[in-house]
C-alpha cells in the first residue's frame, strides 16, 4: 500500500514539473529600467530597485544595446559600473 501510495506521488510529482513552465517571459520596456537613471547619469550607487529591474530586463539588453536613441547608455562607463555593482554583465551582442 505504501509503495503505491509513493509511486503515486511521483508520478503526480513528475507530472507537474513537466508541466511547469520553463522560462519567464520578460516584455523589454527601456522605461522599466528609470530606476536606475539616477546611478547611470551621475554615478551614484545602484539602489535595490535599480538592480531588481537591472536582472529582470537582462535578457532585453542587447536589443537596447543596437537601438541608436539607447546604445549611449548602454555602453556608458556608468552603466558598465551599475551593471557590475548590481552583479548583471553586460553580454557581448
């Protein structure tokens, strides 16, 4: 009985995680990241909420990277400092 009873749960287990979605859609949205102007534009430290977004849009960086009104930004040395304080390089495009 209690061989089944763990054989159920596995498979039920199993079940779940294949069902579980594998990754998170992000929307890449420039504005997501106002947070961290005040760190890019004058230097100051990242705040939390800066590096919260920072690793969320991520995956958004270098199609910001190629966009000619956002690649200033980007590529800054700021930027380069913000992304390295909050522990989110900066991927090669």
């Amino acid at each position: 009985m209690k061989s089944s009873i763990l054989f159920l749960f596995l498979f039920l287990t199993a079940l779940l995680l294949r069902r579980a979605p594998t990754s998170v859609s992000v929307t890449c949205n420039p504005s997501e990241l106002s947070s961290c102007a005040g760190a890019i534009l004058t230097s100051a430290p990242p705040t939390a909420a800066c590096c919260a977004k920072l690793k969320e849009q991520r995956p958004c960086l270098c199609e910001y990277r190629k966009n000619p009104n956002l690649k200033g930004y980007i590529n800054s040395d700021n930027s380069k400092k913000v992304s390295k304080s909050c522990g989110v390089p900066i991927p090669s495009c």
